[in-house]
C-alpha cells in the first residue's frame, strides 16, 4: 500500500494545462493555524488538485511537513489505514496498528509541524473501524499536528467542540468553484471561449473546452472518445476499471500495449501520479463500458492484494458469482485476520437469492469467528459452506472452508472437532499448497492425540507453511512447536518459534519450550492470544514454574480428558510440594494414574512434559522412564530427578547444572538439594539459587536447619551466602554522590573517602570491575601490593558503608567478590539512579528528574567517555519531553527543557528546533527575536548552514517576531 497511495508520491503532478487556484491555495495556507480542515464536494470539484498546489507551495515556503494519503476501499479496515498513515508520515507501522501508533508518530514531528492530509475520506464510511480510528485521532491530535479531510462527504466527526472554539477551517463547493475570471483564464489557456455555463464545475468546464465552443460537456466527452484510436480507448476503459494502476496493469487488463503518456495528453482528466501510475476521474466511469473488463481488472487488483477494490468493482456491477469468488479468497488470504469491516460491506449488499451461496456461507462464518469464536452457529455454516462446494467439486475452495474449520476449532481446543475435519480433510484432492498443508495437519493433529507425536512430525514437516497464508502457517507452526516439546526437542522448539512465528508469540513459545528444556530464561506465564483452553494450558505451566521460585498459586480443576488431566495433575503435585505437602503430591499422582493408567499412550506422553515431577513422587512412573530412550529435554529432566533422589540416599557424584536444578525442580528440592550438597562443601547450587530467586531460598534455608539431616549444610549456606539486607539501598551517582538506606539520606564516614566514593562509582557504572582495572584506574602510579593492600582497604569500608549492620565475617550481599572480580549485586534491594537512567526508555519525566547535576563527578578524567555518554542521554532526554511539552501545549515549559539542553550541548541542532518552535509557539516577540539571535550566533560560530527543519523555524521567525 504504502508504494502507492502515500506520501508525497501519491500527490497528483499539475495537468499540462492547470489553473493555479491561488485563492484556494491560500485558505488551505491556513491549515497550518487550525488543527482540522475539511474540503467537501462533489466528484469533478477540483478538490484533489486544490490539495496539491498547496502541498507544492508548501515546499516553496515550508511552514511543516505535507503527509498525504489517498483513502480507498481497504480503508475501512483501521490496521491498513493506519499503516497508510505511518508510511506517509515516514514511520515502520510495526504489527496490527492503530490510533495509538498514529499519535506517536505525529508527536515524534515535533518541533515541526505536521499536516496529515487525507484525499477521497469518503472512501472510509462512517461507522467502521478505519472512521473510528479517525475519531480518535481528531480527538487526541497533538497540539503541533494538523488534520485535512477532503472528499465527497464529510466524515461524521465529533467536531462541535473544536468547531465552536474556532479550529475548524471548512472548504465546500461554493469555495472550490470556478469563478468566471478562473472559467475565462482556462478557457484562453485552451484558447477557446468559454462555452454553456456549468457553474463553475471545474471538472466540466474543463471538459467542455477540450471540443470546442458551446459543447456540452457530455457531448465534449464522446468527442474525446471518438478521437482516441481504439487502443488507447482500450487503455481508458481498462483505467476507469481500476482505478488506478501501472503501465503494466492497464496493459494486462487491455490486452493491449498503450502508451500511457499519450493517453494523458490526449484525454482530459486522466493523470499521472509521481509514484508512476495513472488514474482515470469518476466523471468517466459513467461514459466508458468497463463491463467486458471487469474479469480481468478484478484477477489484477487481487494479485495486487486488493481485494477491497476488487469487491467493489464485482459489487457495483451486481456480478455475484464474481464476489462470490473473490468471498473465498478474502477468507483464504486473511484467516484469522480477517477485515470484518470489508466482509460486512460484501455480506450486506448481496442480495437474498444469493446469501445461500456457499462462498458466503463460509464468508458469513468468518465474521462470526472474528467477533466471537465460540458462537456454535460457525460450525454449521462452515459445514454448509463445505458441503456446497464439493458438490460444486471445487476442492480448493471446500479446503478453505475446512481451514476456517481448523481456525476456529483450534482457537476453542475443540479435539472433537479437529477429528471431524480430519475426517473432511481426507475426501480432498491434495493438488495445491492449503490442501497439503491441511492434510498434512488434522493427520499430525490424529497422531498426537494417539500418544504418537513423533509420526505427527513427520506429517508437520512435509506441511507446506511457507506457500499459504500467514494466518493457516500461524496455527500448524504452533501445533509444530507442541509436538516438538512433546519429543523432549525443546532446544528445536524454541528455534522453531522464533523462526516462524511474530515477535510476541515467538517469544513466548520459545521461553516456555527453552525453560523445560533446562534453560532458566525470564519467563512470563501471559498469552495475549489465548482461547479459553490456551488460558487453561498458559495456567499450568506457569503455575509448574512458579513452583521452582517457591510460589503457588490458586488451583486448577480437574479435567475430564488425559491431556488435560496432566496438566492439572503436574500443577497441583508442584503446588503441593511448593507448600511442603510431598506426600500430598504422591497422592495428586497416584490418583491420576488410577484414572488415567499408563496403558493411555497419549496420557503417559503427556506426563513426560514435567518428567521430573513424575520420576519423583510416583515409582510406576520412574521405572517406566528408567528403560526408555527419551528426548534431550526428557533426558534432562531425568537426569535431575535422579540427581535428586540420588542425593538423598547419600550419593552426591551427579554434577547437576545449576539452572537444570532451578527449571526442574520446585524449590524445596532444589534448596534442599543445595544443603546436601553444602555439607559436603559444595555451595555453587545455594549461592546461584540465592542471587536467582531471592529472599525465598534463605527462609528454605532456615527452615532446613530444623531437619536433623539437613541442618549442617543449611547452615554453611547461611554462613557464606549472605541473605538479602532487611531494607532498601540506594546509590546516587547522576550529580554529588549519596547512600540512600531505607528511605533515608546516610552520613557516613566512609562517604568522605574520595577512593571510596571512586570504587563506588565504577561498580555502578560498570557490570563488573576486576582487581586489575580497579587498581590501574584508581591507585595509577602505587606498586602492585601497596595498590592490592589499598583496594582491600577500601573495599572494606565500602562494605561497611552499604551494610552497616552485617555481622563481622559474613559475606557482604550487595558488594560480591568472585575471583579477581568485583561487582554489585543490581537489582532488588541495591538500586542505583543511573541503573534506572538507563532502564526507564520512554519514561522522560522520571529519567529527566533523575538528574541532579554531572554524573559521576569524582571520575571526571578517569572514564570521561562514560560520562559523556550519560550526558548525551540526558540532553536527548530533555529535548524528547521538550517536544513532547510542545505538542501538548505547554511551550514555557519546552522552551525551558530546550535551554536546559543547550547549557550542556549549545550546538545541539534539535535544541536549536525546538527552543525556535517554543518561542514561536508561545508568540512572544522577545523571545523569538533572542533565541533566533543565539541560532544564528551558534551557526556563524561553526561556519555551517542551518539544517532544511531549522531553516523553516528561522524562516517563520522574521514573520513570527
């Protein structure tokens, strides 16, 4: 869309004979002091080419930035308009759009102003999502952006407010008009005089002077056509067919090869755009057969993924047979994501002799499932759908139907029915891609619910994903990633779904398949996508991972399948021994044995996706798993069941990883696997467990010093890992240096040491430190063993001065020692500003109050680079909430942020921006004038040119001041 309809290369080049509309030009001027703008008239009004001499006049004399784009009939849909819109104003539209992304883009503009103009707005009805992303729009618009709706109708905008407080500017057919001096200058422009009196209709009177005096403009019309040679009549017709297009579509639909450059000069009305295509006015499509056309223009506007366009083009001409076509083809291309507005539009002008017809059937059955998946209505007409079509024996069409079959049955967990639509899949002719794909996918879908997933990948690879839509690919590389965590392949998993599936979703199935494959990645237990059943299985899983970090949460039901019986069966076991209850957790296990035995293939696979939970508490299953060949993420799992119950018999030698401990383990058995360890003087697994999960594992160490066989090596970790301090600490570095404990300001001795202060401040400016560095930066010129003994020194009274009340010889918690290493222990308790200086991202209020002067103050010279990079943060900081300041109205309070930007940074460019558009903004004479003089002082002083952004601000200055 986006090469096509927007930005300045949608915007028309002038006619080769055009009247200027110096008039009209200058009331669009003043769209630049109004946020909206409205110009609304008929077709053949000049409304377009009014536009587009104001937006070529505004690059003569720049007052802001032009971001055009021409509406259409996908418009209706709000994700296509707002990424319309991001692509004129030069922005990524990311996935799924909408108001919000808009507004940010037009705040980021700022200082400048930006007009977003919007050609044929009645292309968007009222009432649908792209209007109401419009409403929205108009209703939060930034204070330095500008709105200009131009079409046949205005929209239906709340606009009483803006309209009663004067910032709404309205253009209408009286405005845009010809006047009779404008009439009598086209007319000796075409050296002819004026003929019947059109009333200064701009699109008639120009067509009228195109045959000669007194012809009517109809009559002027078929004088046109009778000149043209009957290729380029040809190229005409295949035009108003399209729209607009391409040498290369109108020649397709032709069936000609016309020039295209020769038509424009030859018929009136008929232009080029600067991105290269043509389009046709609607006055011709009244005056131009397209009728034996339309076939071929609606195959090139679905190749062009038009079918917005395409639907129209059938709809207008009552060709049913034809919308039911391009019905199907809506639903195969957006499955899932289906325009729902575009489809209602389709749905509501079909006649009723015609609803029956299984293409709408199925498209009705898409609507459905847009709004709501669980409507049992969806079934039937997809059924019906299906039906008609074999008996059409249109097998790619049936395999659409039985797509949105699977959509839909997946979205619910609908076992049942995904069997049906296997069943269904069977009597198809696999001849192209989604008939594959679907075969391929209810088999791996049967296999799986046999207890077979490895024979399900071995229809899930032959799937073709990469030669269907996106929304069909979606579902099967999900079911993909299941079965591949089902073989214990988590590692392929998590490869898989980042490979094949968006950003979010990615993430999240990868997080999951790498935690049970042992690796104790962050994980978030969230699926903004869920169906009731995906909440259900989101629950579990992280319910079986919270049990890991010592935490339980509210119980699920039990469930009356085997799949979904393990899942509630692993979640109460992890819960149990979360909360201490092991034996309650055998018990959990035992029963669901009892009612599911392992002679149910697809229950005993199940129960392998939280192994470790299952080897331990239940001996019919460990000695079932002790004999098999399992997957590597399996065979992980295992091996940390064993290294537990191993441990407890006295048998340490097993070398588990830490993180294996942390995602297979519930933390009591972790803890207390730690504490046998320790007593044999092994801490690695207690100090990692204490710096991953936190105060946690230090009450399960003091409650393990209860137990007569843990006590010993419970108390060694006590010992020598420190707990957490019993209050906050906080570092301050942006500005003079300052211990904040619990809330309150410390004044402490040790503060008073500059080499103190110095350590301090390295250690949070850098992750890690190690002796060597510490030394060479702060004690440059002492021999090695004066500067190790001085580092020890200080390092003591550092710990003395974060810790205060740590008992004599205990292992400091927040300042740790590994090796030749030094570092602090970031996070929870330990805070530090410049830490949230660098995490706040798009928080500006909070990351510009962080400052209190120069960062780090007591290594100036010593890591000044680090500094400096601090300090250039900052001024962008300052100069992002300037411009935000500014599109919100305030410009004191921009132009305050601009100057404190410019006192760290004076030649910064942006703080030149927006210190001119601040004072501009706030119309003070003064202030104009002085800050205009320190731009201007500032460039003279670096023999450079203003920028073309600061040129327009200087330029608005002279007037502004």
């Amino acid at each position: 869309m986006g090469d096509n309809t927007t930005g300045l290369r949608a915007v028309p080049r002038p006619l080769d004979v055009e009247l200027p509309r110096l008039r009209l030009v200058d009331r669009l001027r003043a769209r630049w002091c109004r946020p909206i703008t409205l110009v609304t008239a008929g077709a053949g009004f000049g409304k377009t080419t009014a536009l587009a001499q104001a937006v070529r006049a505004n690059l003569l004399e720049p007052r802001g930035i032009d971001a055009w784009v021409t509406c259409g009939p996908g418009h209706e849909d709000a994700t296509r308009l707002a990424t319309a819109i991001l692509d004129a104003l030069g922005t990524g539209p990311g996935s799924e759009p909408g108001a919000r992304e808009v507004l940010v883009a037009l705040h980021h503009t700022a200082p400048l102003d930006v007009c977003l103009l919007l050609d044929d707005v009645h292309e968007v009805p009222d009432g649908s999502p792209g209007a109401h992303l419009l409403e929205a729009v108009a209703r939060a618009l930034p204070g330095t952006a500008h709105l200009v709706l131009s079409g046949r109708t205005a929209p239906a905008l709340p606009l009483a407010r803006r309209q009663a407080a004067g910032e709404v500017a309205a253009i209408g057919t009286t405005d845009l008009a010809f006047t009779d001096a404008e009439t009598a200058a086209l007319a000796r422009s075409f050296g002819r005089d004026p003929g019947e009196d059109l009333h200064g209709w701009p699109a008639l009177v120009r067509l009228s002077l195109t045959a000669g005096p007194a012809a009517s403009w109809r009559y002027a019309a078929e004088e046109v056509l009778n000149r043209l040679s009957p290729r380029l009549r040809g190229a005409l017709a295949a035009l108003v067919a399209l729209g607009t297009a391409t040498t290369e579509e109108v020649n397709a639909v032709a069936a000609t090869n016309a020039e295209m450059e020769h038509l424009v000069r030859e018929v009136p009305l008929v232009d080029r755009l600067d991105d290269g295509r043509y389009r046709a006015h609607d006055l011709w499509s009244s005056l131009v057969p397209t009728d034996h056309l339309r076939d071929k223009a609606v195959e090139v506007l679905t190749a062009r993924g038009d079918l917005a366009a395409a639907g129209r083009v059938a709809y207008e001409a009552h060709d049913w047979h034809l919308l039911a076509r391009l019905a199907v083809e809506l639903v195969r291309t957006t499955l899932s994501v289906l325009p729902a507005a575009t489809a209602r539009r389709w749905l509501d002008v079909v006649p009723g002799h015609h609803v029956r017809d299984p293409a709408f059937l199925l498209l009705r059955a898409a609507v459905v499932h847009a709004g709501d998946f669980t409507d049992p209505s969806i079934d039937r007409l997809v059924d019906q759908a299906c039906a008609g079509l074999l008996d059409q024996g249109d097998h790619d069409r049936a395999a659409v139907a039985l797509g949105q079959a699977v959509i839909t049955a997946h979205s619910r967990g609908d076992l049942v029915r995904l069997v049906q639509v296997a069943q269904r899949a069977q009597q198809l002719e696999a001849s192209t891609p989604v008939l594959r794909l679907l075969k391929h996918s209810v088999a791996a879908v049967v296999a799986e619910l046999a207890g077979d997933p490895e024979a399900a990948l071995t229809h899930l690879v032959q799937a073709p994903t990469t030669e269907v839509p996106q929304a069909l690919a979606v579902s099967t590389t999900r079911f993909h990633v299941h079965c591949l965590s089902m073989c214990g392949r988590g590692q392929d998993a998590a490869d898989l779904a980042e490979r094949m599936l968006d950003d979010d979703l990615g993430r999240r199935h990868a997080a999951a398949a790498r935690w049970f494959d042992g690796q104790a990645v962050e994980f978030s237990g969230g699926d903004t996508d869920s169906t009731a059943r995906g909440e259900f299985v989101a629950r579990a899983v992280h319910t079986v991972i919270a049990a890991s970090f010592g935490e339980t949460t509210e119980l699920l039901a039990d469930q009356d399948n085997p799949r979904d019986a393990v899942l509630a069966c692993a979640s109460h076991a992890a819960v149990a021994v979360a909360r201490g209850e092991e034996d309650q957790a055998r018990d959990v296990y035992k029963r669901h044995l009892a009612r599911w035995p392992l002679e149910i293939k697809v229950a005993e696979r199940h129960l392998r996706r939280f192994l470790t939970l299952g080897y331990v508490l239940n001996d019919e299953l460990r000695e079932r798993w002790d004999t098999m060949d399992l997957g590597p993420s399996h065979r992980r799992a295992r091996a940390a069941g064993r290294a537990f119950l191993q441990a407890r018999q006295g048998d340490l030698r097993a070398d588990l990883d830490v993180e294996h401990a942390l995602c297979f383990l519930p933390l009591p058995w972790s803890v207390e696997l730690a504490a046998r360890l320790a007593a044999a003087g092994r801490t690695k697994l207690g100090t990692w467990l204490a710096d991953r999960v936190g105060p946690a594992v230090h009450r399960q160490f003091r409650a393990l010093t209860r137990d007569p066989d843990l006590a010993a090596g419970a108390t060694r970790l006590l010992a020598t890992v420190p707990a957490p301090p019993d209050h906050p600490i906080g570092i301050e570095v942006i500005g003079p240096m300052r211990v904040i404990r619990n809330g309150l300001t410390a004044d402490a001795p040790e503060l008073r040491r500059v080499r103190v202060r110095q350590l301090l401040g390295l250690l949070v400016l850098r992750p890690v430190v190690t002796r060597d560095q510490a030394v060479h930066l702060l004690w440059p010129g002492l021999d090695p063993a004066g500067a190790a003994r001085n580092l020890r020194v200080t390092m003591t009274h550092l710990r003395r001065l974060l810790e205060p009340g740590r008992a004599g010889g205990e292992a400091s918690y927040c300042l740790r020692s590994d090796g030749d290493s030094i570092r602090l222990l970031r996070g929870g308790l330990l805070t530090a500003d410049l830490w949230s200086f660098d995490e706040l991202g798009e928080d500006l209020d909070a990351a510009v109050a962080l400052w209190r002067g120069d960062p780090l103050p007591d290594l100036a010279g010593v890591c000044e680079p680090e500094i400096a990079r601090i300090r250039s943060r900052h001024v962008r900081d300052l100069l992002a909430l300037g411009e935000l300041r500014l599109v919100t109205g305030d410009p004191a309070e921009a132009h305050h942020l601009a100057d404190r930007a410019l006192e760290l940074e004076p030649f910064e460019p942006r703080g030149h921006r927006l210190a001119l558009a601040a004072a501009l903004r706030a119309r003070n004479p003064q202030r104009i004038s002085q800050t205009r003089a320190r731009v201007l002082d500032s460039l003279r002083e670096l023999g450079v040119r203003p920028d073309p952004a600061t040129e327009i601000l200087l330029r608005q200055t002279v007037t502004g001041s």
